[in-house]
C-alpha cells in the first residue's frame, strides 16, 4: 500500500524568496511520484513527475523536485516564489494501476 | 492543456435528490477516474474505469454509482443524495494503466446537499 504525508499544511514565504514544501513517501512498490497545483475553484494540474529516469525533475512554473530513495522523500522547490505561486499542492504517489495516493496538501502563501 | 469537462461546476440540491455529475474527456483516454475532496483535505479515489463497460470502486467507500457506456463519458450518480455527501467530486482521465501516465483532472464540481 501506498501513503504519502506533506509536512506543513501551510507555508507561508515571502515574495522572491526560496519555495520548499516537503513530500515523504511510504510505497510497497517502486514508486511513480507527482506534485500537482490547485488554484481555488479549479482542478489539479500536473506541476511535474518522476519516472525513474532521473532523480531530479523539472517541471513547469520553474518548479523541481529531487527523488531521495534513502530518504523517501520528493520535495518541492523554487528558487524565488512570484505571488502567482500561491495555490494549494499536492504530493502524489502512484504503485499500481489504480489511481493516486495523494497527500493532505499545503497550502503555499506568498507574501509581498 | 487538458480537455475534460464537469458539468455543473456547482450544484446545490435538498436531501432524497437524485443527482448526476458529469464528466467528458476528447482525449480518447481509456481510463477515468472520480476523486471525493473534502474541504482542505486531500483526494480519494472513489472509482476508476479500465474502458468501456469497465468499473471498480476505489479506495474510499462511496454510495455513488458509475457508469463507463462511451470512451469519453464517466457520469457519477446519487440515487439519493444526502448533507453527507456534501463534497468536491474530480474526474480525471489517463492515457493507460501505466504507473506513470499523467492523470489530467477536470475543473470539479462542488456539491452541497441541504
């Protein structure tokens, strides 16, 4: 089985700012591993994902995240937060061929 | 950028309702799949679908039903609606049962059940 816990429900950083939003994983299976975004009153899109083929993913918005398989962990970062950063995100874990395991979620606040 | 609809975005309907969500994606996506989002909680998978004529029930319990008849609709129903399933209900679609196909999400719907 598959679980995935999101330290901070919220983090708040200011603008310009390093974004870190942390992701722990527990998967019986090697893992596939998403971050999405939500913006209020919209669904999740794909932030990025990693497939095994290299630990550190990039994605879009100048988001990445570094796969750490002796830590289990895939953490989010961006090297300077802009206000349109702020949303809700979700960590996301997938083990089989049924649908994710996502994370409570954090909710990033960016301050002027 | 995704296409997968949900109609409606918000719905607002008294107890013993009958009600149905619906989702469309024009990806020609095999598998699809429903999420219950409670307020400032996570998702869980309430059912998915392989294809047509396919459904499973997800990880989270729910008195909802599905139905899968074309490749590019997945309705959610209610036969009964009550205040407990007062949620955000996302549909998603993917390409196929690989690990890591991306999962692309509709805009949900926001159900409030008096």
């Amino acid at each position: 089985a598959q679980s995935v816990t999101q330290l901070g429900s919220h983090v708040s950083v200011s603008e310009g700012a390093l974004v870190l939003l942390r992701c722990n994983y527990s998967s019986s299976v090697p893992p596939y591993l998403f971050w999405y975004v939500q913006y209020p009153n919209q669904g999740l899109q794909l932030l990025l994902k990693y497939t095994s083929a290299a630990t550190l993913v990039k994605g879009i918005n100048g988001f990445e995240a570094e796969f750490k398989k002796s830590e289990t962990s895939f953490h989010l970062t961006k090297p300077s937060a802009h206000m349109s950063d702020a949303a809700e995100y979700f960590c996301a874990v997938r083990g089989g061929a049924d649908g994710l395991t996502f994370g409570k979620g954090t909710h990033l606040i960016i301050q002027p | 950028e995704a296409d997968i609809y949900q109609t409606p975005r918000y719905l607002v309907i008294g107890t013993g309702k009958k009600i149905t969500l619906e989702c469309s994606q024009t990806m020609g996506h095999d598998k699809m799949y429903w999420y219950q989002q409670d307020p400032g909680m996570e998702l869980h998978l309430i059912h998915y679908s392989y294809g047509v004529n396919s459904t499973e029930k997800g990880d989270l319990s729910s008195e909802s039903t599905v139905s899968r008849i074309r490749t590019e609709h997945f309705p959610l129903t209610l036969e009964s609606a009550r205040p407990s399933h007062t949620s955000q209900y996302l549909c998603a679609s993917s390409r196929a049962t690989a690990g890591a196909d991306t999962q692309y999400f509709g805009p949900g719907t926001r159900l409030t059940v008096l």
